[in-house]
C-alpha cells in the first residue's frame, strides 16, 4: 500500500477516477496505478521529499508520458495557473523549508496532493480524448520537448 498520507488522499479521489473509466489497478509503497484496461495514470511518489507527486500517463503500446509535458502541450495556460496553486499550498504551509511542525507538514502534503488529484482529474475530463489518440504528430511534439527539458539537466538523449 502507497505510504501515508498519499494513499488516503488518493484512495479518497478512486471514485472519481472511476467517473472517467479508471479503476486503480495497482497499489505499492510509491506508486498507485489507475488502469481502464488500455490507458493507465500512474501516480508517484518519493520516499524522502515530500509533497512530491509525479504523474505519467501509460498508452495502448506500452508508451510513458510525463503528465506535466503532456499539460504543456495540451493545456499550458492551465498548468501555468495550476503550478501557481501548488506553489501557494508550498509557500502556506512553508513545505519547502525543513520541517519543524509534523503535523503543519502533514497537512500541508494533504492539501498538495489533494488539489494536485483535482487538478489531475480535471484535466483528464477535459482532454481524455486528445490523450487515447495521440497522434504521431504530438508524440513528435512530446520528444522535441523532452529532450530539450533532459538538455536542461545536462542530459543527452539518443547519444
């Protein structure tokens, strides 16, 4: 089972999933998997940092997608703003800083988690059907896009 608080704030969002034909089909210490038999979102996270919360989406061919370049392409005004709420919910609850109060961290994480899973499902309402059909020309788009976020890092791809 994913670790706590994690597995009660996603559990907690399952019927939601289910409204968008996904039923979890995975549950590790790290990692919570919601699958509609082709499809799958696959929700992560660390086991030191916390709130940190990475999303992938899994297509048909076995293909993985970070959710945050499949936002920037598909709905990057909205990640903007939705980045900017995330950070508010860092800065409020100061979870970038070393904690000092457990239980000020602990909600802090929920409320991360929690908006970061609306969020999420919000998108996926909205673009579900841009996702199942990607098409050659995105998943160009997604590669160009990858590679110059990895160059960032100082990391080479396909060398």
């Amino acid at each position: 089972m994913m670790i706590k608080p994690y597995a009660t704030v996603l559990s907690s969002f399952a019927s939601r999933f289910s409204e968008i034909g996904f039923a979890m089909s995975n549950d590790a210490d790290f990692t919570m998997t919601f699958s509609n038999g082709s499809y799958s979102i696959e929700i992560s996270t660390e086991k030191y940092y916390h709130p940190s919360i990475t999303t992938r989406f899994l297509d048909a061919s076995g293909g993985k997608f970070s959710m945050r370049l499949v936002r920037e392409i598909l709905s990057p005004e909205q990640l903007i703003k939705d980045s900017k709420d995330l950070n508010a919910i860092k800065l409020h609850y100061h979870l970038d800083e070393p904690v000092v109060d457990i239980d000020m961290q602990e909600k802090g994480v929920i409320a991360f988690v929690s908006l970061a899973m609306e969020q999420l499902l919000d998108f996926l309402s909205s673009h579900k059907d841009e996702l199942f059909a990607m098409n050659d020309s995105f998943k160009t788009e997604y590669a160009t896009r990858e590679k110059a976020l990895l160059k960032n890092f100082g990391l080479e791809v396909g060398k």
